[in-house]
C-alpha cells in the first residue's frame, strides 16, 4: 500500500475533512504532521480578533501527529512561525513513498526541501498571480521561486489560475494535475433543508425585512477583503427592498460600523463558526467577496455558498473566480476596486430575482465538480505518475485539466 505524509501548518476545517475522505476511500496510508496546534487549542484569531475553537472536528477519523514547533511566535504571519527541527526524524519511521506538502515558505518546509529526501514531494497551494508584478524586484522572486519549485516532484493545482502560476515560474506541464480546492460538500448540500428555515428565523431576529433580497458579506472585516467597498457599492446601488449582511468580525469592524451608519437596511452578525455557515449562507440571496490584492488565494466562502444555491459576485483578484464564477452564469464579476463596477453589477443582480435563482442552481452544479472525490483523484493520479506500481488512478484520463 502506498504511504504518504502530508505536512501542513495546522488543523484547518477544509482540509480535515479531505484527510478523513482520503483515510476511508483513497486505498492509500496516509498520516498527517502538524506543524502548529492552532484552531484546536482555542487561540486568539489576530485578524477575527476572537478566540477560535472550530467546532467540528479536525482530528477524527486519519493519522495524524503534532511535531513541536520551536518558535518563540508560532504562526503562519512570518517565515520563523513554522519551525519544527524534528519533522524529519518523525517522517523516517512512517517511511513515506511520497510527502505532500500543503505550502513551502516557512522553515520546516525550506529544511524539508534542503535536506533532499529520498521521497519526492509534491506540492498543493492557491498562490495566483491575478493581481500582475513588474520590475526588477518582482523578476528576482520569480527566479527565487522557480529554483525553490525545481526541488518539487509533481505540483497539485487547485485552479487554472493557480495553474498558470505554476507555469508561470517554469513548472513544466507534466508535473502538473489538476486537484480542486474544495469543501465539505456533503456537510453544506445536506444541512440545506434544515438551513432555510433556520436562516429566515435568523433574519427576523436580527431585524431584516422578511421581503427584503440580502447581499452577504461572511469573513474578515480586514482591508484585502474590501467590506468598506461592498459598502459604498451597496449605497450607491441604492437598491429598492434589500439588506446589506455583515457576518464576521476584524480590525476594520469599527470603521465599517461608523460607515454603515449613514446607509440604510445594513445589518451586522458576529464571527459565526463552521457549524453555523450554512445558516450564514441561507440567509442570503446573494453573496460578494470584493477581495483586493493578491491575498485572496482562493475563496472558499464561495465554495461554502455555491453549496448552498447561492449566486456570488467576486472581485478579479479572487483566485477561484476563473473556475468557478462564469458572469450570468453562476454570478458575476467586476474589476477589483472599482466600486462603481460592483454598484452596477448589485443594482442589475437585485433587478432580476429570476435570474438570481438560476445563477444558484447553475453554481451548485458547478461546484459539484470542485469536490474531495475530485480532489482525491487528482491525488491519486499524481501518485501513480511518481510511482507507477501505486496502480492507476480511478479516472484518471479526465482528471489532468481543469474544465
């Protein structure tokens, strides 16, 4: 049986439960180091600003194992935060065929990439290069970036702009597989039936008017993500009867609370955790990720919402954007920063209930495709590629591109 180590910073509740799919389903031994113990040690959040525990489980159900981490500030802000001098002596009695490393630039993974292992690694991140760099200091990094990736076997791609990242920094193309950045599906489509119900009592209790059409804004309140944007939009849309929902909290929540205090029919919940998001995203008719900057890898939350039939607007930094929001569609999209663009697009997307239903459903087909069994195929493709005896992936002719 093929053994492979995933190394990852921290317990995260996307991919917890991936590494339960593949414990059960993948016919693979799998076992995974953690490197900090953040989000199952209720730890201060420093950009919610709240202490997170997740409150589904992280740990149940694969092999796993927390290596120290030396560092005086543990966490994923520097390159020092991740420091684990014993990952290597913890991998050799587990005697991978390959290592899966879910990122590269903090220590442990540069010691990992210096010390040349006998097993290959392979690499999954979501770093894009939607927002474009220039200049010599952008090109130095580029060629930083490429000898670092060299040290890689077979890179997993999560989406096709994370793919031209990669080829961008001189990944060839057959070290390439397509492996979807994706949710618990199941956990979203099958709370949808308790979550309606639930989510108009919740709208009434925070006061939005029950014929009122709501626009979500669920995560950080922290300028990458650009509430303040989805503000001014929304005021300027001046949309007939709909609600603005902020769910979260963050350092810019002040700001954004003395703004919105001008603007009608703005409402505000706190930080809801995982079990309540399906709640969070049946509350709304549409969902918005305004995101700025190279920051928002991915996206997630649209993952989350298209789960539960909901049409999304995002921004043209948003990683996920080019696979899973088509304009009309599945939802729209409009140049990052330009809040005149996302007034336009709110004002003719609150204009056409009909249409916003059909973008729903049209995402919730879409995203089914952005799932842990394709995830887990992709993997698996990978592997057979590394190791031919592993045996061959199950479909595995259609799994090398995204579509």
């Amino acid at each position: 049986m093929t053994k492979l180590a995933i190394v990852t910073t921290h317990p995260v509740q996307y991919y917890a439960p991936w590494f339960r799919h593949l414990a059960e389903r993948s016919g693979i031994a799998v076992r995974v180091f953690y490197l900090w113990d953040f989000g199952v040690s209720g730890r201060v959040d420093p950009t919610f600003g709240v202490r997170v525990t997740w409150d589904v489980p992280l740990l149940d159900g694969y092999e796993h194992e927390f290596v120290p981490n030396r560092s005086r500030r543990p966490g994923t802000n520097s390159f020092w935060g991740i420091d684990n001098p014993g990952l290597l002596a913890r991998l050799k009695p587990f005697a991978p065929d390959a290592v899966l490393c879910l990122g590269y630039n903090y220590a442990t993974f540069a010691k990992l990439l210096l010390s040349r292992p006998r097993y290959p690694l392979i690499l999954r991140g979501d770093s894009h290069r939607l927002v474009p760099r220039s200049g010599l200091k952008a090109r130095l990094k580029r060629a930083a970036l490429a000898r670092v990736f060299r040290r890689f076997a077979a890179f997993l791609y999560v989406g096709q702009a994370n793919r031209e990242y990669y080829r961008l920094h001189g990944v060839p193309e057959d070290k390439l597989v397509f492996c979807p950045h994706a949710v618990d599906n199941d956990r979203f489509t099958g709370g949808r039936g308790a979550a309606e119900p639930d989510a108009r009592e919740w709208r009434a209790a925070l006061g939005i008017p029950g014929d009122h059409r709501v626009v979500l804004f669920a995560g950080k309140f922290e300028p990458k993500k650009r509430p303040l944007d989805l503000l001014e939009a929304f005021r300027r849309a001046a949309p007939g009867r709909a609600s603005l929902l902020f769910v979260g909290n963050g350092p810019q929540e002040p700001e954004l609370r003395r703004a919105a205090a001008g603007v009608p029919n703005v409402f505000f919940a706190p930080f809801q955790n995982q079990s309540r998001m399906p709640r969070t995203y049946a509350a709304a008719d549409l969902v918005v990720l305004p995101s700025y900057g190279p920051g928002e890898t991915w996206g997630l939350c649209v993952n989350e919402a298209m789960c539960l039939g909901r049409p999304v607007i995002v921004s043209s930094h948003v990683g996920c954007g080019p696979d899973l929001v088509r304009d009309d569609e599945t939802g729209g999209t409009f140049p990052a920063g330009d809040v005149g663009a996302l007034a336009a697009r709110l004002r003719a997307a609150l204009a056409d209930p009909g249409a916003l239903a059909a973008w729903g459903r049209a995402g919730e087909a879409r995203v089914g495709r952005y799932s842990y069994e394709h995830a887990t195929a992709g993997l698996l493709t990978c592997l057979a590629r590394l190791k031919p005896s592993a045996g061959a992936a199950p479909e595995a002719g259609t799994i090398g591109r995204a579509r």
